[in-house]
C-alpha cells in the first residue's frame, strides 16, 4: 500500500502524469486543480478570478485542503495532483516535477485552447504568485515544493508521460497491473 503525492508548478505535467500513473498501477487518482476548477465553475468564474477572490477570502483554500487532507488519511493506494498535497499528506512518497519555463507556458497555452503565449505566461506568472501568497498566508509556507521536501524530482521536459510513470515506477518499486504489465515489464 502506498501513498504519492506529485508536485509541480503549471505545465509540469502532474496531472497528466498522475493519472497515467494511476491506470497503470490500479490506484485511486485526486487532482486538486481539477478539484479546483470545478469549484470556480460550480461559482459561474473564471479560475483566475476564482484564485483572486481566495486571496482575499482562504475559505476555499482551506475547504479544498481539507479534502485533500482527509482524503489522504482515509485511503491507501492513491495518487494525488496537488501543490500541498505532500505537506498535507506527510507518509506519502513525495514526487516533484519541474520543466524548462518556456515548455511549461506552451503546453499551458495549448491546453487552454491555443491562448497566445504572453497570455500563458501570465496566466502561469499570476497563478504561482497567487499561490505563493496564500500558503504564506494560511500555513506559513514560504518556500512553495522546497526540493527537499520531495523523495524523487523528475525533469519533464524532453520526457513522455509513460517515460516518467515508468520513471516513478521503477524508483519506488510499484506493483504493475493487469494489461500494462505488457507495456512496461
């Protein structure tokens, strides 16, 4: 039984690359982006706007941590997408992603349908300061995925998302299930 928390800042891949770690190893997936997002959607805003009003007021913040909280003391065999999950779920193994800026703002920009770069770069530059000020702010973070925080750090740049599952993986001696075990075995 285990626990992973993947961190990475937008355009990283944690989301892309947890689910894909999930499938493969048959555990249950949480992504507090997506978590997130939904909740901007559920109030009819934009995710920016969404970030903006959680700077001023931390009830969304500290209900979305929660979740993820209590979701990590409740279950084994889960792969959580989340900037704090690894403070918030601390038996877990600690996986960071990192990538060159200038590939992190274009696959923000295609994700998003195809936004101009500088609108990307913003998007990201605005999102991670927001963020750096509210866990300063609710739990005195000050230095947002520390590398020492983190049992293994993956460079994602040049690498495919079955390359760095495969990565995550081999490193912690996961258990493979069924119809992938002809993919990576």
């Amino acid at each position: 039984m285990a626990k992973i928390t993947i961190f990475g800042q937008a355009g990283t891949g944690t989301t892309t690359v947890g689910e894909k770690l999930a499938k493969i190893i048959d555990y249950t997936f949480l992504s507090s982006g997506n978590l997130f997002r939904e909740k901007a959607k559920e109030l009819r805003i934009k995710v920016h706007k969404f970030e903006q009003i959680c700077i001023n007021d931390p009830k969304y913040d500290l209900e979305l941590d929660k979740k993820v909280l209590d979701f990590g003391k409740r279950n084994d065999n889960i792969v959580v997408d989340s900037r704090l999950a690894y403070h918030f779920i601390p038996d877990s193994t600690k996986v960071k992603l990192i990538c060159n800026y200038y590939i992190r703002v274009k696959r923000v920009a295609n994700r998003d349908g195809g936004v101009p770069f500088s609108v990307a770069s913003n998007k990201i530059n605005d999102r991670e300061s927001a963020a750096a000020k509210r866990y300063r702010k609710l739990y005195g973070i000050s230095r947002l995925g520390s590398d020492n925080k983190f049992d293994l750090i993956i460079e994602t740049s040049h690498r495919s998302v079955s390359e760095i599952a495969t990565i995550i993986i081999s490193k912690f001696k996961l258990p493979i299930i069924g119809e992938w075990k002809e993919i990576f075995c």
